[in-house]
C-alpha cells in the first residue's frame, strides 16, 4: 500500500470512529466537505496542512497518520513536518496564552505571532483563519491537560483517594492567568453563539463525566461508594465543581480555593463514600 492510501485508510478510520456523520467530522476540523470526499476516494489528495489540522483534531500524531507509525521517516516529507509540527505547536501555544490573556473577541493574530517569535505569514500558512487557530488551541490544551490529570488518577489505587485528588486537581490556579479555567470561561461565554466552541465544550464534558463515572462504578464494585446513580452523582460533582470554581474566579466573598476543596470533599464524604465500618465489624 503506498503512502497515500496508507493516509486515505487511516483518515477514514478516524472518520468511522468520529460522533456524527462524515459532514460532521469535516465540519469539526474545519475542512470543505467535498474536498474531504474527494480525498478519501482518491481524486484528490490531502494537503499537508489538511493532515495537519486532522492529527490535531484527532489526537493522533502526523506520523501515523501519514506512514501509520509513530516514528518519523528521516529525510522524508515526514520528518520536515515534525520541525513543521513544532513551529505549529509553539504558535498553539501562543494562540492559548493570548485567548486566556485578552479573550475571544479581542484575541490578535498579530498578538499570537509575535508571543510564539514567528511572522504573521507564517501563522497564516499553518492556520486558515483566526477562529481555526483558536479553536484547535483550546482543543489542543485541554486535550493534553485530560490526558495528563487521566494519567495522574489512574496512579493512585484507591477510589477514595482518587475521587479527592481529583477534586483537588479541579480547584483553579488564581495565580496563574493561563490556568485551565480561563479556558472554560471563554468557553462559556462564546459557546452558545459558536459552533466549533459548542461542540468542543460538549466533547471536554462527556470525556469528563465518562471517567467520573468509571471511577464511581469502580468505587460502587469495591464497596467504597454508595450504591447511587453514577450519572446522577457525576452530574451533581461536576456542577458544584463548575458553581464553586466560578464564584473563586470572580472573587465572591468567602469564595476560596480552600472553601471550595471543603465543600467538595464534605460532599464525597457525605454522598459519595459509603460509610466506614468500625474495626473488626463484618460486612
């Protein structure tokens, strides 16, 4: 198989295992709908930056996608899109910065490239428009934060513990301008108004709640939980995690990260925990 039908396959897989239809997918990575049938039947091929913005999207790297191996190809087309893919990285990470920083409305290109060391013509030749670019940097950022926080809570054994690091981790950075939650806010603010934000908040929200209640049915099977409705607890966790966070964020009085980790951990403990056994007393 050669190397563009190796991508043709691997796109197409992605496309399967996508919610919603093929119009849907092309929509969520920002490409034409006819220009992405085209490619797929092999009357057209993918542009690079076209594969760029689909290994974005799907959380997959450029080499797989391309050569279906995680290792680059030296002195391929491949290994310049690696260099590439860093160029790309660094502006995304700019992109993050300045959206958090200034907001949507008031986010600049001419901010991004200057922030991430680079000419505005080449953000431009990474990123279609200023809307793409700040879209798949919250995509971006929020991705690898769920991956790195997912990665944490599986280390810890104990269901109990995991549930109240969880929490933990939560709670927002007041120091840090970049932190996740000026992410959300935007998100909250631009999503019912914006496609692509909607359906990003709504894809963050079910990876979220889906591990909350593995972890909550993992608890329920151990014994370390009630044997409540998982969705309905998860539903009532993440609202309070959302209401408390929000009130730290705009100051209200007696708003504090402290208080906020408080009431979280008084509601695992009085709704979620199943209560403690005295020593020595059979189940």
């Amino acid at each position: 198989m050669n190397v563009e039908a190796g991508l043709r396959q691997r796109v197409r897989q992605l496309v399967d295992r996508s919610p919603g239809t093929q119009a849907d997918f092309a929509a969520a990575v920002g490409l034409d709908q006819v220009k992405l049938s085209k490619s797929l039947n092999g009357s057209r091929q993918f542009r690079p930056v076209e594969v760029m913005r689909i290994a974005t999207w799907c959380d997959v790297s450029v080499a797989w996608l391309v050569y279906g191996t995680d290792d680059p190809v030296p002195g391929t087309a491949e290994d310049e899109a690696r260099v590439t893919g860093t160029v790309r990285d660094r502006i995304m990470d700019a992109a993050w910065d300045v959206l958090i920083r200034h907001g949507y409305v008031n986010a600049r290109v001419v901010d991004v490239a200057e922030r991430a060391r680079v000419s505005i013509g080449t953000v431009e030749s990474h990123f279609l428009t200023r809307d793409e670019l700040l879209h798949l940097a919250m995509h971006r950022k929020f991705s690898e934060n769920f991956a790195e926080q997912r990665a944490t809570l599986l280390r810890i054994s104990s269901p109990r513990d995991r549930l109240l690091r969880l929490v933990d981790l939560q709670l927002p950075d007041t120091a840090s301008p970049t932190d996740d939650w000026g992410g959300w806010l935007q998100m909250w603010s631009w999503g019912h108004s914006h496609r692509r934000f909607n359906k990003l908040h709504c894809d963050l929200v079910a990876r979220w709640n889906a591990f909350i209640e593995e972890l909550l049915r993992e608890g329920q099977a151990r014994g370390d939980f009630r044997k409540l409705d998982a969705g309905d607890v998860t539903a009532q966790l993440t609202a309070m995690i959302d209401g408390l966070g929000l009130q730290v964020l705009i100051g209200v009085p007696g708003a504090t990260n402290e208080s906020m980790r408080r009431q979280l951990h008084l509601f695992a403990e009085q709704t979620v925990f199943s209560p403690r056994r005295p020593a020595g007393e059979l189940p």
